[in-house]
C-alpha cells in the first residue's frame, strides 16, 4: 500500500518549493505630513515580502524623506537595513523619540503639513503672520534638520549607490517650476528644501536658489522615471485622499481639502499625460520603445491610504505620536499586502488604476 505521506518526506517524491517570481517597479511616494508614517508600513511590507525590487523612487516632502531612508537602507545593506533605517527615523521623531528639544520642535513643524491646524497655536499663528514671516522669527535661519538628516543618512552612500534611480522634488521659488533632485545630487539640504513648508521656514538655499516644498507642484514626480528606468510600471503610494464625500465647513477642514487638492493636481496632471500617451500607443500613431522618437507605455498601480485616512482630520497631520504612527504603519502594511493578493499578477501586463477616470475632468 502506498505510504499517503510519501510525497512529503525528503527522496520520496517531495517537490522543491517553487522559486519566488520577482517584478521590478519604480515607486512614488506622496508626502502629507505624519501620514507618511502609513508609506514607512508599505516600505516595510514590500521589502518583507520580497515580490517586487525597485528599479527607481521618487519622492516629495514627507515621502522623499522616506525615499531617502529607503535608498540609504539598501546602499548599506540591503532590505533589512532599510527596514531597521525606516523604523529607527519614524521611532526617533515620535514624541517618544530621543531628538534634542530643539530637533524635536522643528520635526514637530516638518511633519505637520498644515501648520497646527484648528488649534489655539495656529490662531496665534494666523494673528502674527499678518506682521511676521518666518525671517522675522528665525532671523538667523537655526534649521536643525540638517543635524538630524545626517545623524540618520549617509548621503555619500546614497549619492554612489548606482542601483536605484532616485528623485526628490522642490519647488524653485523664484521660477515657481518644479526642481528634481536626482540620487546623485541629493544631500540634507536638498531634503531640507523637498520639506519645506513656506509658512513655517525660510525657504532653503541651494547654489543661491531659495526652494520651499516640492508637494505643490510634484507630489510625487513619475516623469523622471521614463528617461531613466527600464520598468514600465510604477506604483504610487498616496496618502492625500483624492475624493472627500462631506463638504469641509470649519475652517480648519476648509484649508485641509485645500491642501488636499493642491497637493493632488501634480499627481493628476502626470495621470493625464501618461493616459494620452498610452491611448496614441494603443491606437498605433506613436512608436513604443525606449529609443529616439519612441515613447514608453507607463502602468500606474496605487496603494492608497483609503478609509483610515479619510477618518483622519488635520489635527492629526501634526501628531507626533508613536501609537499613532504605529496605527499608520500597521495599516501601510495591510495595503501593501492587499495590493500584492489583488495585483502582482497585473504588474508588467497593464495599469491597475483607471487613468482616465482619475484625471477626467468635470464639462457642464
């Protein structure tokens, strides 16, 4: 009689696990404040998991300083120092963190995107910036995130580490175009400029150039990706809800939905342009390829901080709070591993986001 656990045991028929299928993608990662606590869970998620390698990553504010940390996790030693890089810096800003008071404070300014929004500080705030600009209170310019971005990163490791294409964004103050940041020019300043929010710091200086936060005019930038990558596809991880269903009424809502769009018209705009494309390519009347005169067909996915963050208010941008943070991370987690169950097998074949939906525009 035949031995029903043959087939499992060792020289009898058991058969070698099946070698993992990876997929290489480019990543783009959109800043909100400490929402990006929620990209920290996804990063951790994609690295465990192991399915898909990162051919390249942009990112803006909140998200090019997780980029950064993932970039400089894996020039030092692969997926699980960027793990250890990513938790670290997430664990270090909460209010449970080890920062010098003065760090912490100025963490504290970078991570709330809306500054102190719907709280007795912003109507002080609002009060003082009728008659003072952050030059009035910073007049010597004291920015400690400079300490702080290179007690975490290596930025000699990052600029020389040539397996991943990398792109944080700024936006040029005086041009008002938007300034890409490539791995090779990347430093604690070009950070510091990517997260600079205007009303909060005076605008970072880089050759002479005043730059304030990339998120109004590319949050996150794909476009560079075409010219530098092989992959076609790139998944985006968004944390600024693209539809509310209530109509802000207070006015600490009004200016979140108004940051909210801001800071998604970039997004829908690279939406708008990478459908066209396709739609000419799918039609025949453009060359894909990726020589002179040819054009890529781009496959957009999304992982998406959907119902959690539209719970979310804009007092919570500002929160510091490790619990807090860790509720983010856990969910970051989750959709990254809904994402994997529901759309590996799509990566490489098509786009998972309906691009023309998305960037549609409303006729009356």
């Amino acid at each position: 009689m035949k031995n029903p656990l043959a087939a499992l045991l060792p020289g009898r028929g058991a058969q070698e696990p099946a070698a993992q299928k990876t997929k290489r993608v480019n990543l783009a990662l959109q800043g909100g404040g400490a929402h990006g606590a929620f990209t920290w869970g996804v990063l951790e998620q994609l690295l465990t998991d192991g399915r898909l390698t990162f051919e390249g990553v942009s990112g803006t504010s909140a998200g090019a300083v997780n980029a950064v940390m993932l970039a400089d996790g894996l020039a030092r030693g692969g997926p699980a120092e960027a793990q250890k890089r990513l938790a670290d810096f997430w664990r270090a800003v909460s209010n449970n963190g080890n920062l010098p008071p003065l760090q912490r404070a100025v963490v504290e300014r970078m991570l709330s995107f809306i500054p102190l929004e719907g709280t007795p500080m912003q109507a002080w705030l609002d009060m003082m910036s009728k008659y003072f600009s952050p030059y009035d209170f910073n007049p010597l310019n004291i920015n400690p995130l400079k300490d702080l971005f290179e007690r975490f990163v290596d930025f000699n490791a990052v600029r020389g580490f040539s397996d991943l294409q990398l792109f944080i964004s700024a936006t040029n103050v005086q041009t008002g175009r938007v300034r890409i940041f490539s791995r090779e020019k990347i430093t604690a300043e070009a950070l510091m400029a990517s997260a600079c929010l205007p009303l909060l710091f005076r605008a970072v200086e880089i050759d002479g150039i005043p730059y304030w936060d990339g998120g109004y005019l590319a949050n996150p930038v794909i476009f560079p990706f075409f010219g530098t990558t092989k992959t076609e596809d790139v998944v985006v991880v968004q944390i600024n809800p693209l539809i509310r269903q209530a109509t802000p009424t207070s006015a600490s809502e009004i200016m979140n939905r108004i940051n909210e769009v801001t800071f998604n018209s970039s997004l829908l705009s690279e939406y708008r342009a990478i459908e066209f494309v396709a739609r000419l390519i799918d039609q025949g009347r453009l060359p894909r390829g990726t020589g002179p005169g040819e054009y890529r067909r781009v496959n957009v996915h999304r992982i998406v901080l959907d119902s959690f963050g539209t719970s979310l208010d804009a007092a919570s941008k500002i929160s510091t709070d490790y619990d807090f943070f860790q509720a983010l991370h856990i969910n970051g987690k989750r959709a990254a591993r809904r994402f994997l169950d529901d759309h590996f097998d799509d990566i490489g074949v098509h786009s998972t986001v309906d691009l023309a939906a998305e960037a549609q525009a409303e006729w009356a």
